[in-house]
C-alpha cells in the first residue's frame, strides 16, 4: 500500500513549477524560504502554495519556513524524478533536435538513449553524442533497453500506429508533440502537448486586452 | 461596450482543442455534429462540451447538433484568430527554427516575417523563404512592421532584457519558451511555456500508475 494519498492533477501540474523555482534558490544558495517569500517569487497567493504544499503533510515549520533542499528533494520524490528514465525520440527532425539539445531534462534523470527516424540523410548521426538509428530497429532496442519514455515528433500520418507499437513493446510513457491527441491502454501514460494552443491562448489574451483598453476609452 | 460576456480562462484554455477538432471534421467534410458524437471523440462529456460553448450563446440546436463550419468560424473569432498578427522569433536555433517550419500557425493567421539571432553563422540564413536577421535591427524592424506576437526561442540569460525591450518597443503578446517566467506590464500579454513540465508530469503519472499496479497485487 502506497504512504501518499491520492493527489488531484490539479496540484500535480503544479509541482514542476515548484520544483523549478526551488531549483533555482538552491542555484542561488538560499536554503530556507517562507511561504510569503514564495509567494512573491512565484506570483501565486501564500495561502495556494501553502494548501498546495500541505498535501505532502506540510514540510514548513512555523516561523522558519521551509528548508529549501529537502523540499525540491520531497517534490522530486513525488513527482518520480528520484529514478532514471531512459527515453528515445521518434523522429530527427527540427523539434526532435531541439529536445535531444534540453540539457536541463537530463539533470532531473530524463536519459536519452536514442534517436530514430526514417529518413537515411538523418540516420546515423549523432547529437550530444546520441545517434540516429533507423526505425527498423526500434523495436528490438525498446525491447533491449527497456525504454520507460518516447518523444513523439514525428508526422502526424504514421503516430497513432508508432504509439500503439511502442506500448506493445513495453514503453510506459509517450511525450506525444504531434497534433493528434492519443488514447493508449492504461499501462501506457500520455501527456500530449499542443504548441498551437498556447498560441491561440495568446491571440485571445492580446484581444481581450484591446477589448477591455476600447471598453474603458 | 463588448458584446462578449467575461470568460474563464479555463474555458478560454479548452477552446483552442474545440477549434481543433472542429478544423479537423471540416477537413473530413462533416459538416455538423451532436454534443455527443463530438465528446466520443474529444473524450470529453457532452455536458461539458455544452457547458462550454453555452458561453458564447451556444450554438447547437436540439435535434439538430452543432453547424461545424459556423461552430469553427465563431470560436475562431473569439480566440482572435480572424485576424492577423504578425509574428517574429527571437532565437534562430533548434527549437527556433523547429517552431518557424510550422505550418499550421499561418493557417491561424500567425504570420511568421522575421527571425532574430546574434549568431553571424545563422544570420542571413533563411527558413521558409523568411530571413534571420541580426538581432541589431530588430528594434527598427518590430517599430516598423508593428509586429504583434514575439516567440522568445533565447537562451535564458538574456530573455528578461530583451521582453523588456520588445515592450517598449509596441509588442502586443510574448510566447516564451525559455524555462524563466516573464512578468510585464500589463499591455504585453505573456505565454510562458515550460516543456519541461510535461514530462515532469508524465514522469508522475508513470509512478503513479506503478504504484497502482503495486497496490493491486
């Protein structure tokens, strides 16, 4: 039975931004910090970040405020940055090169191991020393290897069949950047990431913006 | 006065996916859909899609479902995106040259006309027929063609300057892609977007889900 009580996504989603910030106050050699310090940095209420916080059973103390390490270490716990992931990206492209390039994912236990595409001017290059292999042989080094996670960014056309193959072989989580949403057994955990949509987000955020600057002229 | 009620931004951030769906059944001639048939394949429950699109008068009719096309044109007018904005990236590397090959953000009405780097090996290059220019005449360049949307594509050490400087300089939105969250006056809209949270996010839902299959033993 597992200590951790079931937490919703919400606060979830929330985490790696905590983790971030914490990160960079331990860059900054600051050990503890209070919630209203926090707050301010953060730009989200101290009474959010301290519910946010309590469901992990509270790490401040009372007029100390938090240790700072050991909070970034409980949060990395939490969210399964404590283990190593080994990951692959499926498809060299211009995207699939700048995520093999995030140097900042190994740091939190993010391994790439492997590149694929199917496109014979790509294979067999290398980037940050990973190479490129064909996709004839994913299978056989998911298998191997054991691969926990697959970047998909790749043509749409062919993502839907690479997903499932990929949860036949074992993987169990797919980081999927094409503009399809994927539906996958249970074992088989997806974050699908629409770029557009933030975006489109945006074009509403500037429009809204004039609306309210008309309204108040 | 706006005719359009205020809107949540937990509505506004589900509509760009509507958007999506609905371009897609255009793309495959369908021209009108129930709440129902459209949750099936959004995953999304009917009330919940009803809920939403309530907000905008709704646009269904009962017995009938959703006029597709009308549904689509409409929620595009509220993201803004019958209109266009004009767009530059700033930072000519992968995830910056990745970003300029994307060909739907036209289709929105994002209009890609310039890339800005510092690097004389990328400086003259072209992507799309759309010139990277030194990042000297950018200033010029966003007063001149009144460019609306930034893409920050930099490295972090510099992104907080030149938000700064895009600002004065008549900016109307960011997209910011460097793993620092910008705060600006309150006339630049900003989307900060953090890749590396999704994957944090999947690292969770991976260990979760461990835990559960543990549970069940």
């Amino acid at each position: 039975m597992s200590e951790e009580r079931k937490i919703s996504m919400a606060v979830i989603r929330r985490l790696p931004r905590y983790y971030r910030y914490l990160g960079e106050l331990i860059d900054n050699d600051i050990s503890r910090i209070s919630s209203r310090e926090l707050s301010e940095r953060m730009k989200v209420t101290a009474s959010q970040i301290r519910q946010d916080l309590n469901n992990f059973g509270g790490f401040g103390q009372q007029g100390y405020g938090y240790n700072v390490e050991y909070l970034h270490a409980e949060i990395g716990k939490i969210l399964g940055l404590d283990k190593t992931h080994k990951m692959i990206i499926v498809g060299a492209g211009n995207l699939g090169q700048a995520l093999a390039n995030y140097q900042s994912f190994e740091k939190r236990g993010f391994k790439l191991i492997g590149i694929f595409d199917v496109n014979p001017r790509l294979i067999g290059m290398t980037i940050r020393g990973i190479e490129v292999y064909d996709i004839d042989v994913m299978e056989k080094f998911v298998k191997e290897q054991e691969v926990d996670i697959a970047m998909l960014t790749m043509p749409k056309e062919n993502v839907r069949e690479t997903a499932n193959n990929l949860a036949e072989w074992g993987i169990k989580g797919l980081w999927n950047f094409s503009p399809v949403d994927l539906y996958l057994p249970k074992h088989v955990q997806v974050e699908n990431v629409h770029l557009s949509h933030g975006l489109m987000t945006l074009a509403y955020k500037i429009k809204d913006q004039s609306l309210t600057e008309n309204e108040e002229d």
